[in-house]
C-alpha cells in the first residue's frame, strides 16, 4: 500500500511538472522530447533507489540517494511554487478572453479569414503565452532551488541544542536538575553518517547528561553496511547510561541482528522494561517500549506493550517512558505515565509536511500535555528522504528534570 501511493504520488508530481515545465514553456520539437526525457530520468530516479537500496552496497547507493533525493526535494518545491503561480496564469488567460472578446465586438463584418478577422490575427497569442509560461517557470524554479539549498543547508549543518525544563509531581528533590539528553531519527544511511554524526555525538556529551535518550530510527540500513557509522555511539558519556528504543524504521532492516549489536557500543535497548535512575538515594524510573508497528513486523516477541514495562512499579515514583511515535501518548496518559519522549515526525522535515503529520500523531514537535501526561516530540538529528529540513531544525534536547 505504502509503495502504490509512493509510486502514484510521483508520477502525479511529475506529470505536472511536466505540463507547466515542458509543454507549457516549449513547441513542439526536439527541445520538448529531450526535456520530456530528462524529466522522466530524473522522475525514475526516487524509485530506482528506494527499490534498489536493499541490494545495492552503501558506496554504490550513495551517490545514486543523493541525486535521486535532491531532486525530489527539488521537485517538490517547483511544485508547489507552481500551484501557487497558477492564479497568475489563470487571471493571464481570463484577460486574453476579455480581450478576444472585446476586438470580436469591435471588429468589422468581413469574409472569414480576411484582414479584420479576429480569427486570422491572433499570433501574438501564442507568444504571449509562451513567454507567460517560461516566466513562470524560471520563478518557479528558482524558488525551488533557493528552498531546497536552504533545506539542505540547514539538514546537514549543526542540530540546535534546545533546553527544557518540566516539573514532574512527586520527583524527590535530590533528582532536581536530572538531566535527560534526547535525540531521535538519526536515519544513519548512504547519505547521512560519518563526521555528522560525530558532531553529534561530540553535541550530546557537551551537555554533561545523566541520562542519554535515544528514541528510534537510528538506523536505515544493516549492521553490516553501518557498522563503522554507527561505532560513534561508544563515545557517548553519560553518568546513568545511555538508553535506546526502536522505531518503525528499525524493522524495515535486521532488527534482531541491530538489537545484539546496540549493547556492543554501549547502548541499553529497552524493550517493554524499565529501569531506575536514582541519585542521592531517590530514584525515577526510565521505561521504553517497542515502536508501535513492531507488532505486525512478523518478529516473535516483537510489539509495544506499556503494561509489561510498568508492571509491579511503585506508583509514588515518576515515570519517564521513551516511545518513538507520539501517538502512544493516550496509552501513556491511561497508565499514569508522567512524562513521554518521542520522536518519528520530524517535525515535519520539508513544510508543508508538518500539516500532514497531524493527522496522525497528536504533537508534531516540542511540549505539549496530555491530561496529567506530558510529552515532548524532539524534532530528530538527521532525515529521510531528501537531505533537507524546511521548517524543522536538526535537534539535541536537554530534557531537565525538575521537582515542585
């Protein structure tokens, strides 16, 4: 289902794009085939890497992602540049009727075809049109450019370090000032690692955090092609450890080989269990669940449950859940749970998306409450996709504990 929309979304993107990039600003020749062509190289491109990633090795698939995904974060801005261009064109073709129909009413009765014959004299037309459509489009397409640089820019530069500060009822105040540092959606991948990740590795212990946080999507790709991407991970210093859940985009790989590996650098996968943060003899406890689509990955054993994770805890102690989509939040809320870190959405990534993120997560990015449940959405580390972010900076969260 997931890939018939894909395909379906990109050929209707590419279709209009080729009616107001290439019919519209061209005649009928070979310039308008070679375009015609090209733009359907470049349309094939997004699919040739989503249904070659998973047998090509990661420095063959590199260059082919960054094309392929440059362009359709290109695409996407022309556009949209060119629907909002579109009143232009129609207010442009509703004042050639009025004209035309004006020049009818004026004219003179005269044989059909002759000198002032409306229907004889309408070659400027054409050129009008013409020039109309490829002033549009050089707009369009700078404003494509223009974004999509901005995007990539902002993408691959270094996340924002963002500090908040949420009071949890009952927190004992030996643990005010606990810090959590957070961060999701590291989608390590033939386009995003290396000296990025690093920085951000280097980011998170900058903030002396007691806790590290990581909720989902740290991976696109197997053990075996990210192994030395991931190997940063060992760097992290954290007082109380350095925690993982999964995310959707860990079972589109080798989960279990992931699972075994994750603890070889470091990092604690909590899977429907939890743990307890104490300092100066009180304590928090830290609990994370399997992401929600876990359940239908066909893994035994596999699947969110809050239940098992906050069996037999003391109620009087808060609780701190990791759950990588924000949509758990409701079961969150049910179970009493004090506070949840999620990520998943991105914020959105590439504006307008953030409105479509709605309509299926309850939060997009930053703090929002649930009844007696908080919950704050970090906007993620790397990308998906085109290796762009409009709208939703790259970002490390210092989650700061505080008691009342």
């Amino acid at each position: 289902m997931f890939g018939t929309v894909v395909l379906a979304a990109m050929a209707l993107l590419h279709a209009y794009l080729w009616l107001r990039l290439v019919r519209d600003t061209t005649r009928s020749g070979r310039a308008r085939r070679r375009l015609t062509v090209l733009l359907a190289v470049l349309g094939l491109l997004p699919v040739a890497a989503l249904l070659l990633r998973r047998t090509l090795p990661l420095e063959a698939a590199a260059p082919l992602d960054w094309v392929a995904y440059c362009w359709l974060g290109v695409a996407f801005y022309a556009f949209l540049s060119l629907l909002v261009l579109e009143p232009v064109r129609w207010l442009a073709a509703l004042s050639r009727r009025r004209r035309r129909t004006r020049e009818v009413a004026a004219a003179p009765v005269t044989v059909a075809g002759g000198p002032g014959d409306p229907a004889g004299d309408d070659v400027p037309a054409p050129s009008r049109r013409l020039f109309l459509a490829r002033s549009l489009a050089v707009t369009a397409g700078a404003v494509a450019v223009g974004t999509a640089g901005t995007g990539a820019y902002f993408a691959n530069s270094a996340p924002v370090v963002r500090r908040v500060p949420v009071t949890l009822a009952g927190l004992d105040p030996a643990l005010d000032g606990l810090r959590i540092v957070t961060f999701s959606d590291g989608h390590l991948s033939a386009t995003y690692g290396g000296r990025r990740f690093e920085r951000l590795v280097e980011l998170v212990n900058a903030q002396q955090p007691d806790v590290v946080a990581i909720v989902g999507d740290l991976v696109d790709g197997d053990v075996s092609e990210l192994r030395e991407e991931v190997a940063p991970l060992a760097d992290l210093v954290s007082r109380q450890g350095v925690y993982f859940v999964t995310g959707n985009h860990e079972y589109f790989v080798d989960t279990n080989a992931w699972l075994r590996h994750l603890p070889t650098v470091g990092v604690q996968v909590l899977r429907n269990e939890r743990v307890a943060i104490g300092r100066a003899g009180a304590t928090v406890d830290l609990a994370g669940i399997d992401d929600r689509t876990a359940a239908s990955s066909g893994l035994a054993g596999h699947g969110a449950d809050l239940d098992a994770a906050l069996d037999g805890r003391d109620d009087a102690t808060p609780v701190v859940l990791l759950a990588h989509q924000p949509v758990m939040v409701e079961q969150a809320r049910a179970a009493g749970v004090d506070l949840q870190l999620s990520g998943h959405t991105h914020g959105g990534q590439l504006w307008p998306f953030d409105y479509a993120v709605r309509l299926d997560q309850p939060a997009v990015q930053g703090w929002s409450r649930h009844g007696d449940t908080q919950l704050y959405v970090t906007p993620g580390a790397g990308y998906w996709g085109p290796p762009m972010r409009i709208g939703a900076r790259p970002e490390v969260t210092v989650v700061e504990l505080r008691s009342p």
